[in-house]
C-alpha cells in the first residue's frame, strides 16, 4: 500500500510541474511580438513578390519574407526587447 501511494503522489507532482510549464509557455508566447505592414510604390499601390527583410540589431540575425497579392507582409514570434530594422526589396522581373 505504501508503494501505490508514493506513486500516485509522484505522478501528481509530475502533472502540476506539467501543468505549470505548459502556463509559461502560454507566458512567453504572449510576450512576443509581430511586425506587419504592407508595402507600396511610389503612387501608394501594394507591391506583391517583394522581399522584406527583418534585422534583430542586437543579434544580428535576419528573416525574410515574401509579400502576398496585397503587399502584405508578417513577421511574428519576436523578442519585445530588441530593436528590428526593417528593409524592403521590390518584386523581381522574370524573363
């Protein structure tokens, strides 16, 4: 009987360190940020095919992403306390 019961207090620890760790992941997926915008031309009409670079200034790392129809773009998941530069590249022509 002591046996059952020291195994049913384990796996009621484990579920609450379960429980407690899926809670910070939830935290931090909270604290992130997203960066979204859309990019145009001169006469303010969205761009679609074009590149848009993120640059995390702190370390140095870049994402790109691809402008949809509507020139949209989205970079999410970020650090809230690093400064981003971003830069946009217009749509290739392809021959």
């Amino acid at each position: 009987m002591n046996l059952q019961r020291r195994i049913f207090c384990l796996a009621a620890a484990l579920s609450l360190f379960a429980g407690a760790a899926a809670a910070q992941d939830k935290k931090r997926e909270a604290q992130l940020r997203t960066v979204r915008g859309v990019v145009t031309d001169k006469s303010d009409g969205p761009l679609s095919g074009s590149v848009v670079f993120l640059k995390n200034a702190r370390t140095n790392s870049v994402r790109s992403s691809y402008t949809d129809d509507t020139g949209s773009y989205r970079f999410s998941g970020l650090d809230p306390n690093a400064d981003y530069e971003l830069h946009a590249d217009g749509p290739q022509r392809r021959l």
